[in-house]
C-alpha cells in the first residue's frame, strides 16, 4: 500500500495544470473561475509578437526603394543621387524603429508578467510604432512642411509616453508585474527614475525639434538628426553633469544622475530579444527579393505564346534566377554567421546592440542590390554593372563588419559577455574569428577589384555569392583537421616526455 501511495503521489506530481484545475471539487468551481479572471499572463508570447511587429516595420521602408523605376540607360550615379533621400528616410526609420525597440526591451526586462492594462498599452505601443514608416516618409516627400515634421515628432513622442506610462503602471503594480529581482532593489525607485529618463530622451528631442523647425526648418531637420545618438548624446550629458557637480560642490553627485550613469547605462540587453528581432530581420528580407520575381518575371500568356514554350519563356529570365539565388544564399550566410556570435555571447550591451543594428539595416538593402545585380548583366552603360556590384559589396562590407565589430566589442568584457569557449583563449576564439572576416576582407577585395577589371570583378563577385557555402564548409574542415593534428601532435609531445 505505502508502495502504491507513492506511486501516485509521483504521479500527482508531474500532472499538468490543466489536469489540476478539472480535480477542482464542485464546490470550488466558482473560486477557482473568479481566480482566473483575475490571473496574469507571462510576458514571453507578447514580447515575441513585438518583435516581430518591429522587424516587419524596421524592414519594409526597403519596398519603396527597391520598387523605384531605375533606367538601364542611365548613369547609376545619377539614380543613386534621385534615391539618396528615400535612402536616408530608409535608414532613420530604420533606427527609429530599432530605438522603440530597444525601450521596449527595457520596459519588458522589469516586467515579469502581464495583465489587461499592459497588454493593451502594448498594442497601442506597436499601433504608433506601424506609423513611423508613413510619417518618415512624408518628411522625406515633404521635408519643408511643419506638418510632416509634426506628425514624425509627435509619432516617436507618443511611443516614448507611452512606454513611459507602462513602466508607471508596472511600478504601481509592482508585487504582480515586476520581476522579483526589481522588487527586490533597495534602489527600485531610482531605477524607475532611471527607466523614465531612457524613454523620455526621444521624446525631448522631437519636442525641441517639432518647436525649432517653427521657426527654421532646416535646424529642425539637424536636431532629428540627434534622434541616431540620443542615448550617447544623455550618456555624456550625464557625465558632464557630475563634473559640474563634482567642481561646484566638492565632488557630491546626486545620487539619481548617479545610478543612471552607472546602472542604466550599462544595463545589458538579454540575447533572446536580440536573436528575436535579428531573425525577424533577416527572414523579412530573405522572403522580400522573391516579390519582385512573382510580380515582373513570371511570363504572361502571350509571351509563352510568342516564345513557342513556357521554358524559353522563363530561359530569357534566367540572369534574374540566378541573381535571387546568390542574393538569398548571401543572406543566409550572413545569417549564419550572426548565429554563429550570438550563440557565444551571454549577452549584449548598448554598443553591441548600436552594431547589430547598424548590421540589420544594410543588409535590409538586399532587396535593392538584388535588383541592381540582375538588372544590369548585360550593360555596359556608365559601368552600370561594375557600380551595381561594388553597391554590392559596401552593403556586405558594412554589414559583416559591424557583425566582427559586435564580437570585438564583447570581448572587451569577455568574463561577463562571452562564453569561456570564444574568449582570447578558448577552442572556438579563432574560428569564430576568422568566419567573421571572410565577408568583409573578400566584398572589400573585389570592390577595389572593380577599379582594376570589370570582367574579373563581375566573374568573382558572382564565384563569392555562389561559392560562399563552400568556402566555409572548407573553413570549417580545415579548422578541424588543424585541431586534429594539434590533438596528435600534443599527445605525442606527452608520451615522449613520459618516456624521457
């Protein structure tokens, strides 16, 4: 009998919830019904829905630009020169979007647990956030008009209010929502100063902004700019802060501008919401080059007619099927290679994150440099295709090398933020290393190859897109082998100085 209670004790143990609540009595129903109505909900599934929403709105701003009517009879310079200012509204969206997700990874690393009230502030967070690419837009159309730079100043506004108003709403609740290692803060007050000050730094910017280009557009323009350092430009606005403070009265510092400069200002990013919102990223864009082939490359009816079969007719297209191949293999690698950091990193800090999303923007512009890549095989108009392929290669340059610089930046700290395995000293360190430099030293070599030779420069950038799998399978073998022989190569070193 003792046997047989243990058994389903052990057994009672490991039933699930659900199972729990059906063994509910009939009297206790209607408790446990009241319980539930007033339970939370874990944070995760809606932290992952966010993100999801940012990667969508970061990425799509790319749709315009790689749409744009470009000329095969036309200089690309003179195109690029037309595209500069939808490339620019490209990548202030980009960073705006990339700012509000970085408040929300802060706002959601103090809360634990959700209820209604968060839930909706959320969804009204994200509601603004899918406006930012329309109101980024109409600055960049009309970059003049007071209301275009209103409705951008007051859309960042309301999503930095309102991630404010949720830490507020958190605080009040804090024994249901916070994380137990915020309640358990000494200084949790001053944290949530510190977390209003964060959100609060855009919101600041485009109020000065909004108000100045009242009176000088172009000054207005300038300090939007500010929105891409808002949080280095409050970093040292801090600090020159204490220094005044430390010469006027004898080095007192007030202890909130204190804990935010030493605590917020470090505070690390957890590398689940990076690896969520990269992945968002680079699946968008992986997906986004096909559109351009559904929507021009497939042939009509009358075109299979006049080419006499349907494979002629998609045989004419071929350089764009070859193009959207290398174009997603790129991707994938870089994806590869993001995956291959981030699974050694414990987690990222600001600067880090400042890299990744510098990453995550260039490699955005995939869907215009396939474009470009299949559009001018054949030209020879103004070097058409020698500009297309060294465009080409400055969007991989930049985004490997802000990828290496990520690493590099990690390693500063390689106790806190690297696992022992990537450190100086680890098995992985040097591998890791080198597949992080394959891209930026090869995209730089061919882009200086182009001033050289145009033939050679097309022949190896097609050879780096397409042979890219290969070279680091080959990367990975010869790392192995070379392990190998240091294995064999230790362990008779170690029987030989047994012997002696």
């Amino acid at each position: 009998m003792a046997s047989n209670s243990d058994e389903h004790a052990s057994d009672h143990e490991v039933d699930s919830e659900a199972d729990d609540i059906e063994t509910v009595p009939p009297d206790n129903i209607q408790f446990a019904r009241q319980d539930s109505s007033h339970s939370l909900t874990g944070s995760s599934r809606l932290q992952a829905y966010s993100d999801a929403i940012f990667s969508i709105i970061a990425t799509v701003m790319i749709l315009p630009i790689a749409h744009h009517e470009i000329s095969e009879h036309k200089s690309l310079y003179d195109t690029f020169g037309e595209l500069l200012p939808q490339l620019v509204v490209y990548l202030m969206s980009f960073f705006a979007v990339s700012a509000a997700w970085a408040g929300h990874v802060w706002v959601f690393q103090t809360i634990a647990r959700t209820d209604d009230v968060i839930v909706l502030l959320n969804l009204f967070i994200l509601m603004v956030v899918t406006f930012l690419p329309f109101s980024f837009t109409l600055l960049g159309l009309f970059p003049t008009y007071i209301l275009a730079i209103g409705i951008c100043c007051l859309c960042i506004t309301f999503v930095g209010v309102l991630q404010t108003f949720a830490v507020w709403y958190a605080f009040r609740q804090e024994d249901r929502i916070l994380t137990q290692e915020t309640i358990s803060d000494p200084e949790k007050n001053k944290r949530k100063s510190a977390l209003y000050q964060v959100l609060l730094t855009n919101p600041i910017i485009c109020i000065v902004a909004l108000l100045v280009a009242l009176i000088d557009s172009s000054v207005g323009h300038f300090l939007l700019l500010l929105l891409l350092f808002g949080q280095p430009l409050r970093k040292y606005t801090i600090a020159l802060y204490n220094k005044c403070k430390h010469a006027c009265c004898g080095g007192a510092n007030l202890p909130n501008i204190q804990y935010i400069s030493n605590k917020i200002l470090e505070e690390k990013i957890s590398m689940e919401r990076v690896e969520a919102f990269s992945d968002g990223v680079f699946a968008i864009v992986a997906t986004l080059i096909i559109l351009d082939i559904c929507e021009d490359n497939i042939p009509s009816q009358e075109a299979v007619k006049s080419e006499g079969s349907l494979e002629k007719a998609l045989g004419k297209d071929w350089t764009v099927y070859l193009a959207y191949t290398s174009t997603f293999i790129t991707v994938g690698i870089l994806w590869f290679v993001h995956h291959s950091v981030c699974h050694f990193l414990v987690e990222c800090n600001r600067l880090m994150t400042a890299f990744n999303t510098v990453s995550l923007a260039f490699i955005g512009g995939a869907p215009l440099a396939f474009k470009l890549t299949s559009m001018f095989e054949d030209s020879d108009y103004g070097n058409n295709e020698r500009i297309a392929i060294q465009f080409n290669c400055v969007i991989l340059f930049i985004a490997s090398i802000c990828q290496l610089m990520m690493f590099i930046t990690a390693l500063r700290k390689p106790h806190h933020l690297v696992h022992p395995s990537a450190g100086y000293h680890g098995s992985e360190h040097a591998y890791l290393i080198a597949k992080l430099c394959v891209y930026p030293v090869i995209s730089l070599f061919i882009y200086c190859l182009c001033f050289r030779s145009d033939l050679l420069s097309i022949y190896a950038f097609n050879l780096m897109q397409i042979g890219m799998p290969a070279l680091f399978l080959f990367l990975r073998l010869t790392f192995y082998v070379g392990r190998k022989l240091h294995q064999i190569g230790s362990f008779k070193q170690m029987q030989d100085d047994q012997q002696n």
